[in-house]
C-alpha cells in the first residue's frame, strides 16, 4: 500500500511539472528562510548557556532610584559570600580596559578587550583551558590568560605556557593559562583575563572593600541545591539589600538589588555601565513570528493551487471511491504526496541555506552554521518538514477526499463550491503578512534614516579622536601646546569620556531647594574649554569655560534638564551654587542646549560639565578633505610625545553607528525576509492565475468572439484578484499601525510614520499583485479564440 501511495504520488510530482515546480520552489524558499530565521534566533537564545553550571550564576546589579546599573561595589560580592550559605562562589570583573602587550621582535599591541578578574573567575565560569591549570592560573600577581588567538599573534602558537609578555612597558606577565578562543555567544568578550590582585595596592575600593563606590562587575554562583525561582531571587535580593545596609545606612543612600541569571544577560535591556553587545528580545519574538507566516504564507500557496486543481483530481477521487477506496486512503494518499513535496523541498531548502549562510551572516553580523550532525537542529528540520506537509496538505486532503463519487463522475462538481470562497481567504491572508511586512520594513527604514539623520544637539561628522596612553599623561602640558601649533589640530579638546554613551554619573549632588530626601543619580562629563566650539554646541545662558577665568575650575556648566530638574530656567539658574560628592563647589556659569550623550532610545538626562583638569581622551574636528593629513599630523604629535605606544585613533560618528548596529542587522533582516514573503505570495498567485486562466480559456474564446477587446479580458481576469488585494489592505492597516507603534516605543526618540507608509505599502503589494497575474491574464487575453474552441 505504501508502496502505491508513493509511486502515485511521484507519478503526480512529475506529470505536472510546473505545478510541482511552483510548489516546490516556493515551500523550500519559505522553509529556508525559516531556518535562516530559526538559526538566528537559537544562536541569540544561546548566550551563556556553554557554562557548566550558568542555570546558577547570577550577576549583581544595583537600581539607585531608577538609575538600575550592572555594576556592583567592591566589597559586595565577598560580603554575599559570607552572609549567605546559599552563595558558594564569587567574583569581581573590571571594566574593560585596555593594556599594552609586548612579546618582543615587534610584536606589540594593545589590547582593548581586557579585563582584571578575581582569581575565581574560572571557578565559575566555564570558558575552556586547554593549556594551563585553572585553579592556580590567576594566583600569581604577575599572571596572565590569553585566548588561543592572542596568543598566535605573539607567539606563533597557542602552547604559550610560561611565555613572557611585557605590559605597559613596566611589568613583566607570566602567560599562566591559555583559554580557547571565547565563544560568540558569550556576553563577556575577551582576550586577555589579569589577576584583580595585581591592582589592589593602587586601588581604594579594592584594597578598603569599599560600599560605596560602584566600578564593578560582580558575579554570584548558588549552590546546586539552592531554589533558583523567581520568587526565591527575589527574597535573595532582599537579603543581599539587609547585608550592604550592614555597611551603609538605608538613610545615607537607598539602593535595591537584583540577581540577574547570566542566561538573561544578553536579551535584557541594557543597564547603565552594562557591557556592549546586547542582543533584543523584542527582535526575537518579531523574527520568530515572520518565520512562522512566511512558512505559513508558503503552505498557503500549496493549499491555494491544490484546491485550484480540484477538477483534475476529482474525477481520480470517484474512482477510487467506486473501486472500493475508504476516504481514510484517500486523505493518507494526499498527505502523502504533500508530505513527499515537503520533503523535496527540504532538501532544495538546505541546499539554499549552505550556499547562501555566508551572505546570511555577513548581513547579521553572525557566525552560523547549519550542522545537519546536530541532533536538535536536525529535528528541528524534521518536525518543519512534518509541520509544513501537514498544514500545507491537510485542507486539500480533507477537500478533495469528501468528493462524492456520483456526482463527480457525472462531472457535477457542485461539492466543490466552498473551494473558491477559501481559496479566497488564503490569498487575502498572504497579502496581508505581504503589507504587514512591507509596513514594517519601511518603518525600520524610517526609523534608521531618523537616528542618522536626527540633529544630536551637535555636529558629529569629522571628529577623530585618540585616547591617551602611557607617556601623554605625563605630557599635557607639551601635548596642549604641539596641537595649537598644527592648523590641522588647532581645533581639539580633552574630554574625560566620548559623550555618545556617558556612564558615570554621581549621586550626591546638592543644590539650593532640593528635597533632602531625594536621590538622583546625575551623569557628568569633564571637558575643556574649547568642547563647546569644537562640538558645535550652543550655550543658552550664561557662558562657557574660558582660559580668561581661572576660577573656573571650581565652575560648572549644566544642559537644560539638569536646569529644569532643579526648578530653575535657563537664566535663573546663572549663579546658583553647586555641590558634587560633598567636596566640590562651586557655581553654575552656563547653561547648554540639551544633546544625546546616550543612545535615542533612553530619553536625555540631567548632565554636568566641569573642567577637565586630569585628562581622558583628545577629540581633534579634521577641517573637510584634510581627514588624511589631520591623522598623520595626530601620529606625528604622538609618537613625539609618547614612542613606546602605538598610535590609535577613531571616529565619533562611527562609534555612533555601531550603538544602533542591533537595529541596523534588524533592519537588513526584516528587509530581506520581507522581500522572501513576498516573493512568495507572488509565486503563489502566479501560480494560481495561470491555473484560472487555464480554466477560463473557452470563456474567454467565446467573449473575444463575442467581440471583448483585450483590456476587457484582462480586466476580467484581475478584478477578482484585486478586490482580495483591497480586503487585504483594509486588514493589514490596523495590524501594521500597531505593529509599528509597539517597536518605535522602544526608543526615547522615535520617527513619526504618517499615513504614506502604509498607502507605499498597499500600493506595492497591489502593484506586485497586478504584474503577476498581468502576464498570464494578458497571455491568455492575446490567444487565439479558434484554438480555444476548436473542441466545441
């Protein structure tokens, strides 16, 4: 019997080659696509779960009135420890910060992705060693974990065991573990790992285990046997609260925390101070259900053209009725056949994906693979299979089978008048996933032009800028004074951080009539006195920093919020006294027009500037076509300055760029799968017009004899498809309005998609609509009338 069903339905595959080529074509580019999708999203729900025991490592945030940050004091961790049976392990990450590695015979670099780490750092986390021993590797002051990629690059190979590396040009580092190379799906990036006890001496926070202060990453991992629920965190938390008020007053600063899970880290929405790289869970659901419509849009093109070709299979249909065919064989025999179709277009599915993963993660900024080895993604390829031969066979065979043999034989189909009205409904259906998505992928577009477009409150285009390292910080004073001489480098400023992503703040401020029992955590930024021209910004009130007052150095200048957060205008807020971190007055000289110095999706907060009077980082504006000559000139004065460290430099406007890279690779997504959905429902009804012109030839032969012109024809042919358009059109407004709304809540500053989009989008998917039915309506509006009727 299996046997039979199978040579049918081959028979019926290869008998009607177009029909099983449309089919096929459009199920394998709807099923790669959803595994494109499906690879994207496993790899984003994948981060930090290669940890052995990461269902049980928790990260330490702290939320200070709102202000929820990732960082944690220096003396917390330890101090969970030893309050809490259920902690049995601790450890504190710095910030990133970035070290100069020489292993002689030039070859020297900095190291940007660099962390200090407590010694238990590969206690918890379970970052692969294949050279080294974890329990001793960060014992030793003067130890050092590199990747494997590291350590190619100084050694010319991964056993570096007990290599030397000089750092900063002063201390000498023993390599005391080599680390495979970190996974993608790791929030923590790195290449290198120092021991956190070679900076206690210069640290206070570390050497004082001090509360007060929050410049760590802190992590936590419970006993095995510890209740991880969410109502369990919580009580933790609480507890965690109790121990840090041990230490400092509830009165003196009110503070909460939270144990975040490490598998969570990526998805969440960014802290403050948190670490780059956040993937958005938002994203994630909207590709999971764009790849469940565009396999369902893909069924439906399968159901539509099966039910279409009803006529053809009915007579089949009555006579295995006749000939003693229960409709239990019958509905096996056409899942059957659709469930061969979906597997053939499986295969031509994988084979879309191999050889064009390559493009896929170049565009998602990915490193996917498709492992047919990997027992989850192979049944996931499976129950898609099964899934789509079931949706997409199901109605026809459940259709076709009810056909009773009498009436069929006689060629009275009337049975098969509800076929038309849900054919119907399943082309409205894929049009309107085809307008949804075409909505949204213009809003994403929108939305993207407005981010690079939006006016930020300053000029952003032509900014380099260059940390400073080793010997400069010694060399301001010469450094000040060789940028003035150079035309190309006369206009600069030293700012303490690039103001696109400001992360300290300070959280003892005083000003006059503030409440007392307030606590606002309020951003600052040190500068120097040309950042205002240099920038581009415009003071409102009062004036800014200048080398004419040297009282300036206990002034301040604040924007706009920070002047209304104080009930104060722009102008009354002249004069007014300030005090910072109890110890630093002074008086509010100027006031600036409000400018991002976060990402748009977080609204702008109060800021302070003060005078830069310790250093950071030089922002030079290049005078336009001269970007070339105004970076060598910075070189020049560099390595002047500073011989043992190599030159670095960057652009402002392409560290603005990369803060919105997740919703660029979304957008690149969203625009392509966007296209495939519609390519499809096009195939579909390509499909689907010819197959009803074909029905329609003697109809047609006789309205030409008649004397129907070809527009009348043509006319004829498409309205039906048009008014479903409409329909179609009528449903996906509100749908995509809603949609769009959703996403563009998530940023603080957001476009406003008016009207036009959604009529661009009705249009385009109505004009795709008449191209592809055009050419078959117009091929069999131009065919000879004679032929048509030659059989009458």
């Amino acid at each position: 019997m299996l046997k039979n069903y199978f040579r049918t339905a081959i028979r019926n595959i290869l008998r009607h080659k177009g029909y099983s080529a449309i089919n096929i074509s459009g199920l394998a580019i709807g099923m790669a696509s959803s595994i494109f999708i499906l690879l994207w999203v496993r790899n984003e729900l994948s981060y930090d779960k290669f940890h052995a025991n990461a269902d049980h490592i928790f990260r330490i945030t702290a939320d200070a009135s709102g202000f929820k940050a990732a960082v944690n004091c220096a003396g917390m961790p330890s101090g969970l420890q030893t309050a809490m049976p259920e902690v049995r392990s601790t450890v504190r990450l710095s910030h990133r910060t970035t070290v100069l590695l020489d292993a002689g015979n030039n070859r020297k670099f900095e190291e940007k992705n660099s962390f200090y780490a407590d010694s238990t750092f590969l206690d918890i986390f379970s970052f692969p060693l294949i050279h080294g021993d974890p329990k001793t590797a960060l014992l030793q002051n003067n130890a050092i974990l590199i990747t494997a990629s590291t350590a190619k690059k100084y050694f010319g190979t991964a056993n570096a065991l007990g290599r030397t590396l000089k750092k900063d040009n002063k201390n000498y580092l023993t390599v005391t573990g080599v680390l495979a190379d970190i996974p993608s799906n790791s929030h923590l990036q790195f290449d290198c790992i120092l021991p956190m006890s070679s900076i206690v001496a210069e640290n206070d926070d570390l050497k004082n285990n001090v509360y007060t202060n929050f410049n760590f990453y802190g992590y936590v991992l419970l006993n095995p046997q510890s209740d991880i629920t969410p109502a369990a965190m919580a009580a933790l938390a609480q507890r965690a609260g109790q121990v840090y008020h041990q230490h400092v007053p509830a009165s003196q600063f009110k503070i909460t925390f939270q144990f975040q899970p490490l598998t969570s880290i990526h998805l969440d929405a960014p802290m403050q101070v948190d670490l780059p790289g956040h993937g958005n869970r938002q994203y994630v659901n909207i590709f999971l259900i764009v790849a469940i419509v565009i396999l369902l849009v893909a069924c439906i093109n399968f159901m539509n053209l099966a039910t279409a070709r009803s006529a053809r299979r009915a007579k089949e249909v009555g006579l295995r009725k006749v000939v003693g065919a229960l409709r239990g064989q019958i509905i096996r025999q056409f899942l059957g056949e659709a469930l061969l179709v979906s597997f053939f277009s499986l295969l031509l599915a994988i084979v879309l994906v191999w050889s064009l993963l390559p493009l896929f993660n170049d565009l998602a900024q990915k490193d996917l693979r498709l492992s047919l080895t990997d027992n989850y993604l192979l049944s996931g390829l499976v129950a898609i299979t099964l899934l789509t031969g079931l949706v997409a066979g199901s109605y026809p065979a459940l259709f076709l089978s009810g056909f009773r043999p009498a009436k069929v034989l006689k060629g009275n189909l009337s049975a098969t008048t509800g076929a038309p009205l849900f054919r119907n409904a399943l082309v409205i259906v894929q049009f309107v996933v085809s307008i949804v998505l075409l909505a949204g992928t213009f809003a994403v577009y929108n939305q993207l032009n407005f981010i690079r477009n939006r006016n930020m409150g300053f000029d952003k285009d032509n900014l380099l800028y260059v940390p400073m390292t080793g010997e400069i910080w010694g060399n301001q004073k010469a450094l000040r004074a060789q940028l003035l001489q150079n035309p190309l480098t006369s206009n600069y400023a030293i700012v303490s951080e690039i103001p696109v992503n400001i992360i300290s703040g300070h959280l003892h401020v005083q000003w006059e009539g503030k409440d007392p029992h307030s606590q606002i955590v309020i951003p600052s930024l040190d500068i120097s006195e040309s950042f205002i021209d240099l920038f581009h910004m415009k003071i409102i009130s009062g004036r800014e920093f200048s080398t004419s007052f040297r009282a300036d150095s206990a002034n301040f200048i604040i924007n706009e919020t920070a002047a209304r957060m104080m009930n104060q205008t722009a102008a009354s807020v002249i004069g007014k006294p300030l005090t910072m971190d109890d110890d630093i007055k002074g008086t509010i000289i100027g006031v600036v027009k409000d400018f991002n110095f976060k990402p748009v999706h977080q609204t702008i907060e109060p800021l302070i500037m003060r005078l830069n009077s310790w250093g950071g980082t030089i922002v030079v504006r290049a005078q336009a076509g001269k970007t070339e000559a105004t970076i060598k000139a910075m070189e020049k004065i560099y390595h002047t300055l500073n011989p043992a460290y190599p030159f670095n430099y960057n652009f402002l406007d392409q560290d603005l760029a990369s803060l919105y890279k997740g919703e660029q690779q979304m957008g690149n997504i969203f625009k392509l799968f966007a296209f495939l959905a519609i390519f499809i429902s096009g195939l579909g009804l390509y499909g689907l017009s010819a197959f009803m012109a074909q029905q329609r030839t003697r109809e047609i032969g006789v309205r030409k004899v008649l004397g129907a012109s070809t527009f009348n024809i043509v006319y004829l042919l498409s309205t039906g498809f048009t008014r479903l358009i409409l329909i179609a059109v009528v449903i996906s407004v509100p749908l995509s309005l809603f949609a769009i709304q959703q996403w563009l809540e998530s940023f603080a500053y957001h476009v406003h998609i008016g009207w036009p989009v959604y009529v661009l989008s009705s249009l385009a998917a109505l004009l795709l609509a008449w191209i592809t039915v055009s050419f078959e309506t117009i091929k069999a509006a131009f065919a000879n009338p004679a032929r048509s009727l030659r059989s009458e």
